[in-house]
C-alpha cells in the first residue's frame, strides 16, 4: 500500500497559514489608518462642526452631524448634513433614511415631496417604509402624498 508524503500537505498548510496572517495583518493596519467609527458616533456637535470648518469632514462626519442635529430638533439643518452624505456616497440606505425623516419632522412639505419623490422611483421599499413611519403620518391626508404612497407600493411589489 502507497502511502502519500506529507511534506506537500505541510507546506500547502504553511503558506496559507502565512497568507492569512499576511492578510489579517493589512486589514488590521489599514483599520488603523481609517477614522475610528465608534469616536465619530460620540463626539459633539461642537467637536464635528469644527472637523467640517477644518475641511476634514468625510461622508462620516456629516452623517453623525446629521445624527445629532436631529437628535436636538434642527431637523432641517440635518437634512442638509445627510444631504451631503449622500453627495459623496450615493447609496447610503442610512443617511436617505434619516434625510426623508428630518424633512417630514421640519414641516417644509414641498422639500419633503420633492425628496419623496426621488425616494420612490428608485428606492421603493425604502418609500414604504419611510411612509409607514409616524413622522410622516400629517402628511398622508394630502392627495399628492397618498398618490405617491400607493405608487411606492406598487413599485416594490415589483
């Protein structure tokens, strides 16, 4: 009986075993190099509004400015945050989320429209969900928005 050499089975094992630590070794370097998300979830309106003055604002910072100026009520000034979110990142669900929101909580009808509209012809079920929240609810007695609701739940049983 032939029995295989395992030498070929040790060095197949070693290399990527050396691979692996190669690799989970740049991806911990490279995580060093990036912003530490959970800093930016924690820091203050005044420390993000100087990191935006300083021209260091990444599509991160404006997202958690965004988070904080809705959580004190400026529901138009952080529309305008997760406005700019979504001028660098484009399909960021969170940031058109919170956007359509803070445009229902700051009562300018129209740009909330607008916005919806938008929403609707290429995030359906995003559409329905964001209608189905109780921000949006003074909204819905108006023809245009219930026209536009059924539209989104029509489009994303597609």
């Amino acid at each position: 009986m032939l029995q295989h050499p395992r030498i070929p089975a040790l060095v197949a094992l070693a290399v990527t075993l050396a691979l692996g630590s190669f690799f989970f070794w740049l991806g911990s370097a490279k995580s060093n190099a990036t912003p530490n998300f959970s800093a930016s979830r924690q820091a203050s309106i005044e420390q993000l509004e100087l990191a935006i003055a300083n021209s260091t604002a990444d599509a991160t910072t404006w997202f958690f400015y965004g988070e904080r100026l809705r959580e004190t009520g400026r529901f138009s000034h952080a529309a305008q945050a997760y406005r700019k979110v979504l001028e660098t990142e484009p399909y960021h669900r969170e940031a058109r989320f919170h956007c359509a929101l803070s445009l229902a909580q700051s009562g300018n009808g129209d740009e909330f429209f607008a916005f919806m509209d938008d929403v609707t012809r290429n995030f359906a079920k995003m559409a329905v969900d964001i209608f189905e929240r109780r921000e949006v609810a003074q909204y819905l007695s108006q023809q245009r928005f219930q026209e536009m609701r059924r539209e989104a739940q029509n489009l994303a049983m597609d």
